[in-house]
C-alpha cells in the first residue's frame, strides 16, 4: 500500500493567542479520530498554527482504505425469505447507501 503525506492548511480571521494551543490540540485529535475511523493508517499527526493560520500535517498516510468483508446477518431460515421485513429494508438500504457489499446469512 502507498503512503503520501497530507498537508491541510486552514485560513482564519485573528485568532486569540491562548486559543491556539487548544484548537491545535482539538485538531489533532479530529484528525485521529475521523482517520481511525476510516481505517486510514499513518505514522503521526502533527499541527502547527498561528493567529491566521492552523495546520495539520499527517505523515505516511495511507492512499486507500484497506479491503475488509463485513458479514450482516439476516432473518432465521424458518422464515418466508420471499417477504423482506422493513428492518431487512432498512439494513440493506442502509449498507448500500455505505458502499459496502451486502451478505446475509441465514441464522
């Protein structure tokens, strides 16, 4: 898998002095946060910032997610299949609208 570094500059009207610390800090870890969340792996997540201007720097992070298989279970076998209930619609609905690919098992 390749790696790139990320740089995001983020332009701002004058910002309070003692805010920077703290809105560097809340970045850093959104950034974590929302990366982690995507299974985007990197090596370290750096921010700096001035009064105008705050940065966030991600180092190696990854070009693309990687492949995983999610397995959703459906309803029991005993069940008439034919006939999709709306909690069956609501899942695959929603796991369509996420892209992934649906496989329902019989439980």
């Amino acid at each position: 898998m390749n790696t790139r570094n990320l740089l995001l500059e983020i332009g701002t009207e004058e910002i309070p002095a003692t805010f920077i610390p703290g809105a560097l800090d809340d970045l850093a870890r959104l950034a974590r946060e929302h990366l982690n969340g995507a299974h985007l792996t990197y090596e370290d997540v750096l921010t700096m910032g001035t009064p105008r201007r705050l940065v966030l720097c991600a180092k190696n992070l990854s070009d693309r997610q990687p492949d995983r298989e999610e397995i959703v279970t459906g309803p029991p076998a005993k069940r008439d299949l034919r006939v999709a209930t709306v909690s069956a619609l609501t899942i695959c609905r929603w796991k369509t609208l996420k892209g992934g690919l649906i496989r329902c098992c019989a439980g």
